[in-house]
C-alpha cells in the first residue's frame, strides 16, 4: 500500500521497512508501524472473530480499547496489536479463528445468538448440578482467547524501577504536558507517564488552528521539546499506568522497547502529588453491527491517516457527534478519502467554521441523522441512515464507517485515587465531584476541548501540585483561574447511546459480545444498577477494560428509566487499568546466592556443590552417597569441612551482656575469656530458634555463631527482643567477614600444632576452650568444639585469608591422610553423636526441652527476662509432647527408613527426624521426634514409609549417643 | 500494598524497606504470675480493629531500627503521634 509519505505529523520512517510474517504472508511494515497499522497497510481488514459468536472483527481504535485486534505474536497469545510496534521478523498470527479470520467455521455462533440471553452460563447451566460438570469443559473451550502451550516461556526481558517522584502527571497530553512544565519549573521531580509511544494526546497528530492561528501540532510539538529537555521531567512512553492507590502511589508498566517487543519494565512511583491527564477515549454510537470491519471512531481513522499515512478507505459515511468527527471529515477529505455524507447527531452547537468547511468540499451535512446499519458480511460495503427519531431512511455504498458518539472521560486514575464522580448534565461526563488531597485533574477529562483552555488547566494542576509541596503558587494559581475563566468552558457533549430505529444486532461491549439486548434482558430480569448489569450481561468484563462500554452502559440504563435514583451511576474501576501480562508483576527472577571463600578449593576438590539456602556448600567429595571414605577419615585420621556458611556476630558495649542473657537461655554474666559457651536461642513460646557457640573477646565486648539460616535474621530478632530497653549496644554481622574451617580428627592437633607456634596441647586448650593465636601472621579465633564427636578445631579466619589457611592445613596434614568432607559426612558424624541440627531435629513447635537440651536452660536469672522463659516454665512438663529419641532398627539388616517417615500405631505418633547408616556402629541410627509415652528406652517405634505397602519398619528406642556416650574422644 | 514509613532516624521510605513487627501491645508483662493462657494471649493474639494503631517496624533494608508508628489501618496513612486518634 501507497502511504501519504510528506505529512509533518507522521510518526513513522517511510523509507525504513520492517518485515514481518502474518499467518503463511510474508508482509512488511515501516519503522513506527503498530502491528495493527502494519496489518491494516497491508490490507487486513479482518483482524480476528469475536469471543462468543465468532463474529469478524477489525481495527476500530488504536489505543487497545478492546479486544478486536489481539493477536498471537511470536508465540505471545493476547498481544493488543494496538499498541504494540512492529519489529523486524515478528511472526504474527490471528486467534480464535478456524481455520483463519476471513473464514471462520465457527461463524454459524452468530446465527445461534438468540439462544445465549444474557447471563445465559448462569442461569441455564448450572441447574440441575449434574450439567454443570459437562458444560464446564465446553464453556472453557469457548470462553477462552487465545492458545498458550505448557512448557511456554515468556520471552523478553522485565525489570523494575521504584523511582520517587513529587509529582507524578499521568498523560502526556497537552494538559499532562503543560502540568509537569509547570512542576518542573519550580524545581520539582516530575514523573510523566504516557501510553503512547509519543507525547501529544489528542492534538499532536492535528493540522487545525488553535485559536492564535498555529496549527495543533506544531503547538503540541513545541510543548513536547520543552518537556523532553527539561531535566526535571523524566518521561516514560508507552507507558500505560495499572494502578493508582493511597499516598500518591501510581504503578505503570513500559511495554517494549524497540526492537524488543516484550522487553517489560514495572514502575512504582511515589509521588507527594498526582495529576491525572488521561484525556478522553471516544464513546460508540450504537447501531446494528456497529463493530463490523470497516465501522472505526473518528480518532482511529483521523490518526491513520495523519500519523501512520494510512488511507482509511476509499469511500466513507461519517455517523459522529462532536467537532473531532467533523475536523477528520475535513481533513480526510482533503487527503483523498472520499467523503460520501456526513451524519451529525447533534441539531446545533456545531462548530461554524467546520460546518462551512464541509459545505466548501460538498460534503454533504446530516443534522440530527445518524446511522443505523451497517451492511455487509465481513466488511462494511453499505451504511442505512436515518433522520431524527429514525424517519426518513437512505442507504449510501462506502468501505469505511467513521462512528463516534461522544466522548467518555478517562478517569479510571483519578477513580482510583479515591475522586467521588458525578454525572454532570452539561458534558454528559462522570466528572470528579471531589478530589482527594494532592490529587489534581486537567484537560479533555474535565470536558474542555480548546486548546488553549486544556493548556491552561494542565498549568494549574501543576501549579496546585507545586503549591501541595510547600511552594506558595497563589498568585501564579489565581493568574491561571483567571485565564481560564477567559477560555471556552467544558464542551457539551451528546448523551446519544443507541442510533434511533436500530435493532437487535448493536454491540455495547465488543469483549464479551454484548449486545444492548442482553442489557435490557438483564433489566427485564430486575437489574438496575450498571455494575450489577455489568457482571450480568458481561458488559466491560474483558481485556479493554470496560473502554468501550465505559459510559455507554450507564447512560443507556439511565436513559431506559432503570436507575433507581434517577441518575446515571458510573460503574466501578478496578486495577489493572490496563491488561499487563503476568510475567511483567514476576519480574525477573533473580536468584541470588553466596560462595564461601573457599567455593573455589571445594570444587577443584570434587566437591558436590548443593544450594542451601543462599549458600552453595559441598554435601560430599565422592560418588558415594553414604561418603563412607570422609567419615571414616574424620573418625580415624582428620577431615575439614567449610563451615564459613555459620552466622557470626560480634556484640559489643556496657549492656550486651544483658542482651545476651535476654536472647540466650544460658546465664552469660560468667563467659571467661578461655572458654567458648554453647546455648541456645528459644522463641516466646520456648520453641528452639537457635543454637550457637559465644566466647568473650575483651570487655564487654563478645562474639558468637549463628546456624546458617538464621544469620539473616539474628540483628532483626535481637534488637526486637530489646527494643523497650534502650540499652547500650552495638551488633556487626560478621558472616562474610569470617570463614569457618572445623579441623577434625583423632590427628587435628598434630596438623594444627604443625602450622602454628601457639601451645594447643589438651593441657593448654582444652575441650571447650576459645584461644586467638597466629597462622603466618594470620589471627585466628579458634574453638575446641566437638559437633562431629571427635577432636575438633573450629578455626575463624579472616575471609581473605581463608584459602591460604585451608591450603596451609591440607598441606600439613598430607602425611596423615587429611581430606575434605561435606555436609553428608558431617550429617552422619554428628547424628552418631546424637547432635541436634536446628530444623532437622526440630520444628516450629518443638522446645528446648523435647530436644533434651533443657539443661542449657538457667532457670535462676529472672533478671533477664529471657526471652523464652516463661513458656519454657510452663512446658516444662507438659504431657503429650514429641519428645527426641534415639532409634536402632529392630532388625540392624533392615533398610534405612527415610527422614521424615510417620511413626505409626492407631494413629501418627511422631516421625523420623534423620536417619543414616553408621559405618562405625556397622548399622543404622536415627533420632525421632516421638510422642511422650513412647519416648521411654526400650520403646517400640513402627515405621511407616511411602509405598511400604502396609509393611512397617520396627524400631527400638535406645539409649544416646550411640558413638564415645562418656565423650571421651572430644577431650583427646 | 506498599506505603510509606516514617523511620525515626532515616524520615519517611517507601513501605517495602521495612518489616511488620505487630500490633504495640507494651512491654512484656511480669511472667511470675502469668498462667500460660494470658502469656499465649500477650505472645499471639492481636486486636485488629480497624482505625489507627500503634505498631512496631523494622527498618531491614535502611538502618535496623525498631520503632513504632500510628497508622489508620483503613488508609494505610500515618498519623502523627499527637493526634487525637492515637488515644486508644
Ligand atoms: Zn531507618
């Protein structure tokens, strides 16, 4: 197709083509083509079938006011092609068309129309119940638009941005425009939200003169350069708002950034003021077949035309009700549209110089007729109009059917803001009866259609906005309500609905195939409130959210003498404003995760990373999943683990050991400086959170460990148990300052002692011992602990020295068969040990006692308050409890039960907490969280497991631990 | 839905910077005579009355600091300390 290539209000490159495939077609568009123009050029003209009834549909808006024109692109169901820019080598295709648009099998639905009254799933399927099942799975069929396959991923790329703002202009119009200009010069951060891919709203794309003889485009144009060169303003295009809330939060998304046409992007501003500018989208006229291809608003063929040099039609019938229609007639004249007739609505308050416009072209002027049919079977090829109250008829040939009744303010933001709307007589608009504080509106959307006067009140939201901040504005404010009041008021408008003498066949709401009909059959059943009507008759309920049928609805319940109180009622507005794919709220998932200094030495060691938590930690260093060789060398020779993934902490100042004795169950008022303290950490409800080790380092000044999952919330927690205190205390997470290596082994002191001059003989460090000594210059914390069973070293080092630490160690323990183990091993190690791990051998409801660790507790510091105090007094005998056991399988051959198994007799008893086979036991062992009365020794636990088939595993409870009971091995 | 908080040391952020710490419900009273079902009640239950309310926030991602605010649930809006709403 020829486009009108030497308009200055085009928005594409002519001589830019971009190609692009449509179903089998190879087709091409141009740079700045939507995929709707690139189809439309391209001589589409049926754009896909319609929800219900299969109907063809085409392009009638350009801003995606409903669902006409979604497509299938690149695999994406339920693209708006609307509002989405061609890029090069996009595969397009239509949907909810057998075999295709222009041919659809399923077109016979229109003919069955009368058998779907409104409501018609709700009242004809679910009664009787039983019919409900069957039709569910053919409702499904037919409700749904659009294929999407299982294993679909989304492409393109999301993100998101929480920029702050003070004032947030939603609507680049000229109103929007002029509002952010005039923040902007007072200082003020201006956030300007537009859904277009360009600035200008309703006039960029507009060759007539405001009222200083300039030409709307070159106005709107000079508004929109100073906006983009004001470093206050940060413009966001094509990008329409979701959401507007409490407290100046507006919420947008920015749809593709060329060439990437899924590339999403949410924003959340926060804004001290919001203005809304959001314009006026067309309002239908109403008639048989009013959305057949070929019937489009007088904006979408004006702006075809004007921005995209795209020839509507060759012939067209105008059916309109405002000036807009009657300026597009003009101009579309003028550029090569044969202008049949055009039909006006309104008798007077025509525009004169328009009106003498069309008596220069001989256009012939209809006053107070409109159109009443469109004919044709998949396009339009013949308009019937008619005179008032529908006499006098006459059918003209055309292809193209510019109808527009009105138009209907967008005021979804301002809705949602919190504005109370009331139907104003005057401009036959819900307009905002009150505004909420720091909430502003301006332009078109307040029924003003001059220029000059949308110009004017943008500058006086922006002045009011800035004057919410704190700046006096009331001279510049009272100067601006002043000229306004010398400016042409708020336009009337027509409250037109439905053309008179039309039929059956006249859609108020394209979505969801509604007709006017299933309107009145839903006031016929008692309705009489728009909302109610809305969810019956499915009025507005689809992907346009309601931008077709917007005030059509209310003002056609009204206008049928429904409403109850006489008045139109809007109907409610709800996020999102705007359809916004899924994918753009999930963002890209980031998966962040933490290396321990050592990540590097435990991979090239064989090393089988395992993500847990945050942390990648090594489960083991070989094949074997049991990683028998590992045990055995820590239980025979020596092993290292890389425990760096522990929580460290330093505390600090005159009050922390208050605060200590407050979150530990231990008395810390007795920490010496040669001793490490084990304890541990309960909830309110004396439930285990924690356990760790603290060694005092100098005066008031303290050092502990964490499990690994709780080092995220240790500062959090302990500050909460502290905050009515005011105590005097300073925390540092030191987990990534610090890494852990646990040294291990009947051999860890003749390696330990090889790399240092320090004394760490049994008689100079002793089990439960903290000394700080030197490895090559390097301080180390080091605590004789024993989680594994064995003599062990846990070694602290400075995290960027932890790699020559660990190699030094290796190194010197070559000749006695030193190896890394992995969290397996360790598992094994400490469970022969009966060692509890937070989480493994305890669970939200599990005490410090049910674990056996209540000797840990010091009943006796009431000075403390500690934390979990008083629950653990009043559970300390609490009967019927899950109390931890240790276990040895009836029968030492038999297989392993897994973690987590059901203890079993009539009931569930407890459950298996871990449970290994012990090479050194030469069988397997567990520890199981059981009920109280099964605690005792000697107990018989039955196992049940997954698909054991009735088949339960017997247990003995036994005496713990089941490796060195007296500790013998830890005081080597 | 996110909003905004005042921390008393760093002024007003967005909402998302913070942790919910509860209803206030005042120091913790004296465990000598508690029974455990006033001690569950202080611990667990909540009043959750619509209206303004005293309560705790952490400011996680900003300074780590516990404090508490008045806010009107039913707006989501702060409301200052002195106001006549904040008398319960
Ligand atoms: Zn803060």
């Amino acid at each position: 197709m020829i486009r009108l290539n030497h308009l200055p209000t085009l928005r594409i490159k002519p001589g830019a083509p971009r190609s692009f495939r449509y179903g089998r077609r190879r087709l091409q568009g141009v740079d700045g083509d939507t995929v709707a123009t690139a189809l439309f050029a391209n001589g589409v003209r049926v754009f896909g079938r319609s929800l219900k009834y299969h109907r063809p549909r085409g392009l009638y808006s350009l801003d995606g006011e409903s669902s006409n024109t979604l497509v299938n692109v690149d695999g994406v169901p339920n693209v708006c092609a609307e509002t989405t820019l061609l890029a090069e080598g996009m595969r397009v295709s239509s949907q909810n068309a057998f075999p295709g648009p222009d041919f659809d099998l399923l077109g016979f639905m229109d003919a069955l129309s009368w058998a779907m009254p409104a409501g018609f799933y709700y009242r004809v399927l679910h009664k009787p119940a039983r019919l409900w099942p069957l039709a569910v799975p053919f409702i499904r069929k037919m409700a749904g638009v659009g294929t999407l396959s299982a294993d679909f991923q989304a492409p393109g790329r999301r993100d998101e941005i929480y920029p702050a703002a003070d004032v947030c202009v939603i609507g680049a119009g000229v109103a929007g425009m002029s509002a952010a200009l005039a923040a902007a010069e007072a200082g003020l951060r201006v956030v300007l939200f537009e859904s277009r891919p360009w600035p200008g709203g309703a006039f960029e794309y507009r060759p007539g003169t405001a009222r200083d003889g300039v030409a709307y485009y070159r106005k709107t144009a000079e508004l929109a350069a100073a906006v983009q060169a004001s470093p206050h303003i940060r413009l966001f295009l094509n990008a329409p708002v979701i959401g507007v809330y409490s407290d100046g939060l507006v919420t947008a998304f920015q749809r593709g950034r060329p060439p990437h046409p899924f590339d999403e992007r949410y924003i959340e501003v926060r804004a001290a003021s919001v203005v809304a500018a959001t314009g006026c989208s067309e309002r239908p006229l109403l008639f048989d077949h009013n959305e057949r291809p070929g019937v489009m608003q007088a904006g979408c063929a004006h702006r075809l035309a004007r921005t995209w040099g795209i020839l509507p039609g060759r012939t067209a019938v105008f059916s309109v009700g405002h000036d807009l229609g009657l300026e597009a007639a003009v101009d579309l004249f003028d550029l090569g549209v044969e202008i049949a007739a055009v039909a006006e609505l309104r008798q007077d308050g025509l525009d004169r110089a328009l009106v003498d416009a069309l008596a220069q072209r001989r256009i012939p002027l209809l006053r107070g007729w409109s159109v009443t049919k469109a004919h044709g079977r998949h396009r339009v090829t013949r308009v019937t109009l008619a005179g008032p109250n529908g006499r006098f008829r006459k059918t003209i040939d055309c292809d193209l059917l510019v109808a527009s009744a009105g138009f209907t303010p967008v005021t979804g933001p301002l809705t949602l803001a919190g504005a109370r709307l009331a139907f104003d007589a005057h401009t036959g608009f819900f307009l905002p009866a009150s505004l909420p504080p720091r909430v502003h509106a301006a332009g078109r959307l307040t029924g003003r259609q001059d220029w000059h006067a949308v110009a004017v009140s943008g500058r006086l939201a922006g002045l009011s906005a800035v004057h919410d901040s704190g700046i006096d504005r009331t001279a510049a404010i009272g100067e601006s309500i002043d000229e306004l009041a010398s400016l042409p008021g708020p336009a009337r408008g027509t409250q037109f609905v439905l053309a008179p003498g039309s039929g059956k066949k006249a859609f108020i709401c394209f979505d969801e195939d509604a007709t006017v009909k299933n309107v009145d059959q839903a006031m016929d059943k008692g309705f009489d409130v728009p909302e109610l009507i809305k969810r019956f008759a499915s009025v507005g309920t689809g992907p346009g959210q309601g931008g077709i049928p917007g005030h059509n609805l209310p003002l056609y319940v009204h206008q049928s003498g429904a409403s109850p109180d006489g008045h139109p009622r809007p109907t409610t507005v709800r996020v999102p404003l705007t359809p916004t794919f899924l994918a753009t709220y999930a963002g890209t998932r980031l998966d962040m995760s933490k290396r321990t200094p050592l990540h590097a030495l435990q991979v090239a060691d064989g090393g089988r990373m395992e993500r847990l938590g945050v942390w990648h930690r090594a489960r083991r260093f070989s094949e074997d999943e049991r990683s028998r060789e590992e045990i055995l060398a820590v239980r025979t020779a020596v092993g290292m683990l890389d425990a760096s993934t522990l929580g460290k902490f330093r505390i600090f100042g005159p009050d922390a050991v208050k605060v200590l004795d407050r979150v530990y169950v231990g008395d810390m008022t007795r920490v010496p400086r040669t001793r490490a303290k084990y304890s541990a950490m309960c909830n309110e409800d004396g439930c285990l959170a924690d356990d760790g080790v603290i060694v005092c380092t100098g005066d008031n000044d303290y050092y502990f460990t964490t499990s690994t999952g709780r080092a995220g919330m240790t500062v959090e927690w302990i500050r909460y148990h502290t905050r009515f205190d005011d105590w005097d205390f300073g925390i540092v997470n030191l987990t990534d300052a610090y890494g852990v290596i646990n040294l291990a082994g009947p051999e860890a002191r003749t390696v330990l002692q090889r790399v240092t001059d320090a004394d760490v003989s049994n008689e100079a460090f002793p089990y439960m011992g903290y000394r700080e000594f030197a490895v090559d210059e390097i301080p180390v914390r080091a605590m004789r602990l024993g989680f594994v069973g064995e003599l062990s070293f846990e070694l602290h080092v400075p995290a960027s020295w932890m790699v020559h630490v660990w190699n030094r160690l290796m190194a010197a323990g070559g000749d006695l068969g030193i190896r890394p183990f992995g969290l397996e091993a360790q598992n094994t190690l400490r469970l022969e040990k009966c060692h509890v791990i937070i989480g493994s051998e305890s669970e939200q409801r599990t005490t410090l006692h049910d674990v056996g660790l209540g000797f840990l507790w010091h009943r006796d510091k009431p000075w403390a308050k500690t934390v979990g105090d008083t629950a653990l007094r009043q559970t300390e005998h609490q009967p019927g409890r899950l109390k931890l056991v240790g276990f040895r399988m009836a029968d030492p051959t038999a297989p392993l039960p897994g973690d987590g198994s059901v203890i079993v007799d009539r009931r569930i008893r407890g459950y298996v907490c871990t449970a290994r086979y012990s090479f050194t036991l030469k069988e397997p062992v567990g520890l199981a969280l059981v009920d109280d009365a099964l605690s005792a020794e000697g107990s018989s636990l039955a196992i049940h497991e997954d698909g054991c088939g009735g088949r339960l595993a017997r247990a003995v409870v036994t005496e713990t631990p089941f490796y060195d009971p007296e500790g013998l091995r830890l005081r080597m | 839905m996110a909003f905004t908080i005042t921390c008393p040391i760093c002024g007003p952020r967005s909402g998302y910077e913070f942790r919910y710490g509860g209803e206030d419900k005042g120091p913790r009273p004296d465990p000598a005579q508690m029974t455990p079902e006033a001690w569950c009640d202080y611990v667990h239950m909540t009043d959750s009355r619509p209206g303004v309310q005293k309560e705790w926030w952490y400011h996680r991602a900003g300074c780590g600091t516990w404090f508490t605010i008045y806010r009107d649930t039913t707006t989501n809006l702060e409301v200052a300390p002195d106001s006549p709403e904040t008398v319960a």
